[in-house]
C-alpha cells in the first residue's frame, strides 16, 4: 500500500460514487441506497448499462490477457474499483505469476477493498496507490516503487476517460511519456454515437449527482491513441474486441455504446 497508510478518508455515503454505482451494475455488494437510486436511474434511461458494465470488465480481462501473452510483465491500472474477481492481477498472474501489478484510484472504499485484498497477495508483486489520476506525478513517483518504468507496462485506463474533461489528452500523454517502447495502453470509454439521446440522458444523471462525465465520439475516442500503434482490430465497441464466446453471444442482444482500444508505444 503506498500513499495511503497515514490516513483512510471517511466513505462518503451522502451522495453517489462511480465506483459504488459500476459495483452495483457489476451485481456487487459493495453500494450504498444512494449509489443503487443513481444506477437504477441510469438504467432507467439506458436499458444497456448492466450489459454494458459486464461487457467493459470482460474486455479488461481479454486486453490484460493480451498484453502479458505478448511479455507484458508489469501493470498500472488507474481507475481500477471495487474488485470484482476475476482483477486484473488474477489475469495477469494467471499467466506469468511474477508480474507486478499496481492499482490506483482516488475512492476510499477502493483503499478500503485494496487494503484487504492486497493482504491476501504475495508480498510486493501487488501494491495499491491512493491517488487521483489528474496527478500524473504522484501516481508515477508511487508506482514506481513497484513498477520499473524502464521496462514495458500495460498501462489501463479501463472505464474512467469519460470522468474527464478535455484535458485528459494531455494527461494521458503525460503518463503515455513516462512508459518504455514496447509499453501497451489499455482504454475503454462510453460514446454517444449508438445511441445520443439516451446516453445524453445517462450523462445528465451523472452530472446532476455530482460527478462529471464526457462520453466521446469514434474520432475523439481514437485521439487517446495518437503517436501509438494500435493494436487489431483497432477501435471498436468493447464486445467486438477480440470477443470469447460469450461476448459473441452478448453482441446478440445489441452493441454497448462502449469504445475500446489496445495499443502498443513504439
Ligand atoms: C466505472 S469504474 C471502472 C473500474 C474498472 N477500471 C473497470 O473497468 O472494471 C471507474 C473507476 O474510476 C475511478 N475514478 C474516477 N475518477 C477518478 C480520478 N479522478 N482518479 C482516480 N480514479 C478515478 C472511480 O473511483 C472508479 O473506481
């Protein structure tokens, strides 16, 4: 656990919170009534969001997958959330046991989890960073503790560009900076291009509960990638990306208005 030891911020069940309320569509436990009213509400507007939740966390572990079948032995995952087996640790571990994995997210109940979680880990292979991922330098100075930034990392931003603004391209870059050649970057963002009307609804119940949220277009998407080598079949509805079986059968029951994409730094 690093950045988070002297002090474990109070869990702030006032108002909802994009971890709680992406645990709730998850089917987990860890929400509370106010982050339940907000999903509800969501999915009220946007019959997709569940699918759409379940589809983005298996394209996490497909992308991961990838990436430590190409060598990858080192991961920084911001934005992670309250883990829903299998993490992105398991994934990866799965393959190569010795890769490192860091989490990083700015919600306390993530710490919370984390703190728990990592106790259940190897010594050292796994380590957490509480920390906001607009502060590119913390994150960075933390992970490395852990992390080699002169070898490759996977780094993933998994479900969390669309609580951006539009500085979010220079920060990407700004950690994009910090990896080696042969580094993979791992995103998923929501898009209004399926469906505007609904996700502008979407968009509007996030806002009014006080989180600030930007779905991007195919074009704006893809500008997370510029100066990358994308990876096939480039960027595409999560489900479509490199699908198993059972996302096969989930693009039967309509797209996720979700984009993703897995590229490499040359
Ligand atoms: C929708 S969840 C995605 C979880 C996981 N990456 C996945 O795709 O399954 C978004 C996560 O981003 C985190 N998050 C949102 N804004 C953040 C910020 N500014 N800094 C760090 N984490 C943030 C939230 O706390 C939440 O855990």
């Amino acid at each position: 656990m690093t950045g988070s030891d002297a002090a474990i911020p109070a869990i702030d069940t006032s108002r909802p919170h994009p971890a709680r309320v992406y645990d709730w569509w998850l089917g987990g436990k860890d929400n509370y009534p106010v982050d339940e009213e907000l999903a509800r509400r969501i999915l009220a507007v946007d019959g997709a969001a569940v699918r759409g939740a379940r589809a983005n966390r298996r394209f996490m572990h497909r992308a991961v997958r990838t990436a430590a079948e190409a060598g990858i032995r080192q991961f920084l995952d911001i934005g992670t959330g309250i883990p829903t087996e299998p993490n992105l640790h398991q994934v990866a571990q799965e393959i190569a046991p010795e890769s490192k994995v860091v989490y990083a997210d700015n919600d306390p109940i993530v710490l919370r989890h984390a703190q728990a979680l990592l106790h259940s880990t190897p010594e050292g292979a796994t380590n957490y960073v509480h920390a906001d991922v607009r502060e590119p330098d913390t994150v960075v100075r933390l992970a490395a503790e852990t992390l080699d930034f002169s070898e490759p990392i996977a780094l993933s931003l998994v479900a969390l560009t669309h609580y951006l603004s539009d500085d979010a391209y220079g920060l990407l870059k700004r950690y994009v900076d910090e990896l080696a050649p042969g580094s993979f970057v791992i995103l998923s963002q929501v898009t209004p291009d399926l469906s505007p009307e609904v996700i502008a609804k979407a968009a509007e119940q996030f806002r009014r509960s006080g989180t600030p949220f930007f779905p991007r277009s195919l074009a704006e998407f893809s500008r997370f990638f510029d100066g990358l080598e994308l990876l096939g079949p480039g960027v595409i509805p999560v489900s479509g990306w490199r699908p198993g079986p059972e996302d096969v059968a989930a693009q039967a029951e309509g797209i996720v208005p979700v984009y993703s994409g897995v590229a490499r730094k040359v």
